[in-house]
C-alpha cells in the first residue's frame, strides 16, 4: 500500500523523550502507510515497564535524542487493524489486535496513535480478552520465551508433543522477582512446558498467586535469611555431591544490591544465571539520577564464583531466533491466552486527562516503586476499545 486510506490522518501524535531527566514530550509524526508484510493499527492501549523509566530517567541507549530527534516510547500496543499490506496476513482489517515492538522506532514504538508493524510482531486478540487485558501481556511473555530458550538453553517445543515431557524437568530453576511481570509469566511457562522444580522468590503476600501459577516453593526476598532458606529447601531434595544444586537463576530485577547479591551466594559452578537488563546500580528517583549497567559482567565482579555463566537478557533480539519470530507472536501467545494457558498480569488502569498525563502518570508509579505484582495500562486513544 502506497497511499493511506482516506479516513486515516497524515499525521499523529506521539509521546517521545526529547532529553533525560526532562519530561516527557508530545510529538507530532507521519501514518505510514503499511508495506506489504506490515499492518497499520491504530493503537488504543499501551503499558509502561521499566524501561521506559530506565530510557527517561538514565538515558539508556537514547542516541543522539533531540528535540528534533525525539526518542519515541512504548514496548507494546493494543488496537485495531485499519489497513494492511499487500501480501497473506493471520490478520484482517477490523482485527482488534496487540504486540510487542521496538521501542525507540517511529514508526512502531507503542506510545502513538498508529503503528505500522510486521506482521510477526501481531497477535490477534482472543475470545473473552479485551485489550487493556492483552496489552499487559506480549512484552514481558515475549521476554520469559527468549530468556528460557536463549539465556537458559531449555527446551521450549511448539507444539508440545504429546506425552513430551523436558529433559531437564526435575532440575531447580530459581526465579527471583517471581512476582514482576516477567516473572509471573517464566513460572507459567515453565509449568506448561512441564518444568516442576520452580522455585520463586517474591514478597509473602504474592506466594499464593505464585503457588498457583505454577511455583514449587515459595521464599520472602525480605527475610533476613532468606538465602539461608532457599539453599537449606534445596539441600534437601540433593546429593550432597551434585553440582550445581542450582543450574538455572533468573533475576528478574538486576538490582545490584537488591537482587544480584544474595544471587552471588547460591550460584556455583555450572549455574546459568540471567538478568534482566540493565543492572541497576542506583534506582532512579525524583532528586536522584540512577546509575545504570549494561555489561552484566560489571556487576560484583569477583563475587561470583568461578564456573558460573552470567548472561544479560536483551529480549529485543528475540526474532534473531526464526522459529520465534515466525511463530510466537502471531500463533503461540494468542493460542496459550485462549486456551488459559497463561494468565495476564493483573492491570492497573493510569488515568489522566491526556495522552500525555497518562505517560508521565505511569512514568511516576514507576519512579517511586509503587508497581508490585500488576502492570501499568492506560488509554493511548480517549475512547475506550
């Protein structure tokens, strides 16, 4: 498609960073028409995550933003198609619709009034989902998938051959935020694909939801011995001689002394461990810049003990993987939400009057720690979908 359709506006408005620690800005930027693998939708819901506290308030990885460069935010959208291009799609015209797409990209990040996207970056909703619901799923289900298979090297089949069950099933995965939004997912995954020894560590008052998501056991990252507990459960279930007890960590908070820490006295040799990037070193706040880390490798240098793999998560590569990119988007993630396979997140609604408010409402939850065990949606467009 060459040209817009008539009724689709030549321009938008979009929420962009313009220069850290600055707030954020409204822009103005050009519907593309879709190519012919690509789908333009008008996007109605989005969600706020980390990053984009990380990009606004630590400039990571901005380039050389501007004013007239702006650096256009928003990891996922939830709307309706209204044109496509020229070749097959799993969508339609009309299709309501969400996904996971770059942020920083104008012309798909999510935090707009229209994406034009590939179409492996589409999911089509599912029956009995509206898409506040949806929009709190794809990037951070996207990110349990790629951290999994990339980072952890387990094995994740589509579709599950019957009776399959994992070569690795018994072995101890950690997950530590099990509580965050990529967390809840990882043990929902992994429960499905037959993983059964998940250990979560989260605050006590999300360990019921985690044990019914899918986790074996359950520990309070605020107890003072937590570590202690978590090394005496596994003590219990091995030879003393096995190594590692723990072969497989996901941090899903790269907090440097909050999390990577008490990380470093359970990983032995052999332990693969992944953290979610960047490594928070500092954690932003409204008289604080923060102090952020890309290399994992930087992080406690010379606490970990030897033999262990220390792996940073950049879900932003998952398509490198083909079967990913032609497959979990457009098939796996909208079959596993009809089927109840996976759970949303529990959304939390930002008001605000405007686009713009809305952005800077669930820009400031984020900043103040005040998201525990939910997702922050909110309304790109006025009206409800």
């Amino acid at each position: 498609m060459t040209t817009l359709p008539p009724f689709i506006p030549p321009t938008h408005a979009a929420v962009a960073i313009t220069a850290p620690r600055q707030p954020l800005q409204l822009t103005t930027l050009p519907t593309h028409p879709p190519l012919p693998s690509e789908a333009l939708i008008r996007v109605t819901w989005t969600a706020s995550t980390p990053l984009n506290l990380h990009r606004a308030d630590g400039g990571l990885l901005l380039g050389d933003v501007s004013a007239t460069n702006p650096f256009i935010l928003g990891s996922s959208f939830g709307g309706t198609v209204v044109a496509l291009g020229s070749e097959l799609s799993h969508v339609r015209v009309g299709d309501k619709v969400f996904g996971f797409v770059q942020d920083g990209e104008p012309k798909e990040a999510g935090f707009q009034e229209y994406v034009t996207v590939p179409v492996w970056r589409v999911s089509k909703l599912p029956r009995g989902l509206r898409l506040k619901q949806a929009v709190a799923v794809p990037t951070n289900l996207v990110t349990a998938f790629h951290t999994i298979r990339e980072d952890l090297g387990l094995e994740l089949p589509w579709p599950i051959p019957q009776g399959w069950v994992p070569s690795r099933a018994d072995d101890v995965i950690l997950v530590w935020g099990a509580a965050s939004s990529v967390g809840m997912y990882l043990v929902q995954v992994l429960r499905h694909w037959g993983y059964r020894n998940v250990l979560a560590v989260a605050s006590e008052r999300h360990h019921r939801m985690l044990k019914e998501l899918g986790a074996g056991a359950c520990f309070d990252y605020r107890r003072e011995n937590a570590v202690e507990e978590i090394l005496g459960h596994i003590a219990k279930q091995h030879d003393a001689d096995v190594l590692p007890k723990v072969p497989y960590i996901v941090d899903c908070i790269g907090s440097k002394e909050g999390t990577l820490r008490p990380l470093t006295k359970i990983a032995e040799k052999g332990t693969k461990v992944a953290v979610m990037l960047p490594v928070i070193n500092v954690h932003a706040a409204r008289d604080r810049e923060p102090d952020l880390e890309m290399d994992v490798s930087k992080a406690l240098p010379g606490e970990w003990k030897e033999g262990i793999e220390l792996k940073g998560v950049r879900t932003h590569g998952y398509a490198k993987n083909e079967f990913f990119k032609s497959h979990l988007q457009p098939e796996i993630i909208p079959a596993l939400l009809e089927q109840e396979v996976i759970r949303p997140n529990k959304q939390r609604v930002v008001e605000g009057s405007t686009l713009l408010e809305r952005a800077e409402n669930a820009l400031s939850l984020l900043r103040d720690n005040a998201v525990s065990g939910e997702k922050l949606v909110w309304r790109v467009a006025d009206e409800e979908d």
